[in-house]
C-alpha cells in the first residue's frame, strides 16, 4: 500500500490527503489517454503523418505492377519464299463394299450416267463401261389443235385431217439402233403422287407410263411425265368378273350398258389430261370378254386416232382379227412383270422377260406402279444395253413397227 495504516488512521473522515507531484503528472496523464478527445486526436494526427510521409517521400509498393525487361536488336532475318501449305486431310475410313456401291449408284442415278461393273464389283477398280445419256427426247407438245375436239365433258383427241393420229403425233420416237427390243408399259400413274413422281424419275424414258383417269393432278403428273420424255397413255376403267365386289371407280364401262352409255363414260376418262397415244384396260376382264359390249369401245378409241393396249392382266387374250375388224390398232402384254409382287418373283419375271426378247425380237411387258416394282425395273435397266437388248417404247408395238423392225434385223 502507498500508505501506512497510521496515516490513515489518523487522516479527518471525508478528506483526501494531497498527492505528490509525481502522483499528480501520473494521474493526469491516465485521464488524458482515457479521454476521447484526445484518442480521436492522436488518431488524427498519426494519418495526417503517415499521408504526409506518402505524398512527400512517395510510396514504393503502390502504383501499377511494373515490370523491366532488356531488349536485345538483331539483324532481320532474310525472307524466304514459302510454298503452300496444303492441308493434311486424314484419309475417310474405307466404307463397306455394300455401302460404296449403294452409294456409287445413288450418284448415277441423280446424274443419269451409267456405270456398267463386272458383276461382284463394288468400286470401278475393275475395267468398266460409263454410258453418259443423249439428250433427253422432246415429245411434241399437247394438246395439239388438230387433233383436238370439244366434247360434254371437256376437250379429248380426235383423228385429224389426212388421218391424222394422236397415237403418231404424241408418240416417242423409237431411238435408232438394232438388237433384241423390249416394251414396258407402267400402270396405276397418277394416283399415289410418290410412286408416280418415283416412276417419272427413276425409270428409262423410253418407258410407257399409263394413268389412271382419277388423281387429282393427273393433267399436270402426265405432263411432267412427258417433259421428262415418257410417252404416256390412259387408262379406262372397265368392268371385271367379279363387279362390283372388285369395282374399278366412278364412270366404269359396263357390258350392261348401251353403246352410247359407255361411249359417254369413256369421253369423260379421255378428258382428263391430253398427250395420250393409246388407252389401256383399268381391270376390264368381263367388259373385253364381252364382244357385244367390247368392240363399240374398240371402234370409238380407233375413231380418235389412238390404239388399244390389253394389260396382259385378263386370263383371255382377246380374239383374234379384232384389230382389223374394228380398224384400231392393239397390243397385249406378254408379261405382267409384278403378277407377283415379290422382289424375287420381279426378277424371275425380268430375266424371263430378256430370254424371250432375245428368242422373239420384241416383246411387251406391263407393271404396276408398285414402289418395289419401280426399283426392280430401275436397277435391272441400268446395263440393258451392254447385255445387247434396248428399252422401246409401247407405241411401236401399236404402230406395227415391232414386225416391221424384228424382220430387218
């Protein structure tokens, strides 16, 4: 203790003893510190010392980083002329052979060259033949005026003057050249518009495309069918054994119906679209067994100008001399390509189809427009000509020059 017991002791109640001097300054300098005044002052003089300091001697750690870095000049170095660079490009992993030939003939096909292969070769690493196509065959236009008549329901062909036909005039012109020839005529066109653009596309223009009086664009279908170079034909729905279970369509020729009747229904299937060389049986079995009913219908297609093709698709052929009875020309088909509509079977009926050209000189084969049937036919037509056999079309089988030009040759 500071003090002694007696000094207390003896000190009057309720009077603090004086201190001394050193006692005094120590007292006075706790209340100093203790005093916040003088904490804020201190503190305010201490940064106006430490900002002073900054702005009079500077700061060494402040500022941008900074970095010194010793530049060395040489001489340049003299240019040199450097060649392309070309571009490495790493070699495509070799397709399968299945996958490179599916490939090779999708691009024939769009470009309408021909590439004939030995058999079994899936690349041209073999010799090969390469047949670039003439120009496509431009079929004269239609309808022509001469050969047009205004009927009840619209306007369909009529025999000009001098006898002149539609069946001559909106024919395909048969291409030159000798050998075996084949006739394929394609029903059903017009009706499903995929198959019927599939057809146009993919077959051989020398390939006779028949329509069906019933779809919706079939003027503009059969149209593009000739632009492509395609003769076209119609076709007349006509009544079969089983009718009407098996009905052909609206407007049908029926043996129960008079002459004048079917007359009527048959001016309505031939103004449907014009271009037409021939028409062609849309089922018709009973109606062509019938020669009552059968040959006035006969009379009225020779009438116009155009001939008559039978399908191939009835069991009977018909008779005999019946062209020359009713002066219109007719044709049947030999062979019904897809009777069968399995690919097999379509190319049984196809190699058939050669053995007999090659036996015959010409033969005539019909198809429906079946999207398996045109591929089949497509792809078996590709090389015809290096096999030595030529694609006609189904007008010379009506304009006589399948006897005429067999005979020749």
């Amino acid at each position: 203790m500071g003090e002694t017991s007696d000094d207390i002791l003896t000190q009057p109640l309720g009077v603090t003893p004086p201190l001394s001097r050193k006692e005094a300054a120590l007292a006075r300098a706790r209340a100093l510190a203790r005093s916040p005044k003088a904490v804020a002052g201190a503190t305010g003089a201490l940064l106006v010392a430490v900002f002073g300091s900054v702005l009079l001697f500077g700061d060494p750690q402040g500022g941008e980083p900074r970095v010194t870095v010793a530049i060395t000049l040489r001489d340049p170095a003299p240019v040199r002329a450097e060649a392309p660079q070309i571009a490495a490009v790493a070699p495509e992993a070799e397709a399968p052979p299945a996958r490179t030939q599916r490939s090779a003939e999708e691009i024939e096909t769009a470009s309408g060259v021909t590439v004939v292969r030995p058999s079994g070769t899936a690349a041209p690493s073999e010799t090969v033949v390469i047949r670039v196509p003439s120009p496509n065959v431009q079929l004269n236009p239609a309808p022509d005026p001469r050969l047009t008549d205004r009927g009840r329901h619209g306007t369909m062909p009529k025999l000009g003057e001098g006898r002149l036909r539609a069946l001559d005039v909106y024919a395909r012109p048969e291409e030159p050249g000798t050998g075996p020839r084949i006739a394929i005529l394609m029903t059903g066109l017009g009706i499903g518009q995929a198959a019927t653009a599939a057809a146009i596309v993919k077959l051989p223009p020398t390939i006779s495309l028949a329509f069906a009086p019933y779809g919706a664009e079939i003027e503009r279908s059969a149209a593009r069918a000739r632009a492509a170079g395609h003769e076209v034909l119609l076709q007349a729905p006509m009544e079969p054994f089983d009718y009407p279970d098996s009905d052909p369509g609206p407007q049908t020729l029926l043996t129960a119906l008079k002459g004048p009747e079917n007359a009527d229904r048959l001016a309505w299937a031939m103004s449907r679209f014009p271009g037409y060389v021939g028409v062609v049986n849309f089922m018709g079995a009973k109606l062509m067994s019938d020669a009552g009913a059968f040959e006035p219908v006969l009379r009225e297609i020779g009438a116009r100008g155009l001939g008559f093709v039978d399908d191939g698709t009835a069991a009977r052929p018909l008779p005999a001399g019946l062209s020359a009875k009713v002066k219109t020309p007719l044709a049947r088909a030999e062979i019904v390509i897809d009777a069968v509509p399995r690919a097999d079977a379509i190319d049984r009926e196809l190699a058939r189809l050669e053995a007999q050209a090659r036996t015959k000189g010409f033969v005539l084969a019909s198809a429906s427009a079946l999207p398996q049937t045109i591929d089949r036919i497509a792809r078996w037509a590709r090389d015809l000509d290096a096999r030595g056999l030529r694609l006609v079309p189904v007008s010379v089988a009506l304009r006589g020059g399948e006897t005429r030009l067999s005979k020749a040759e």
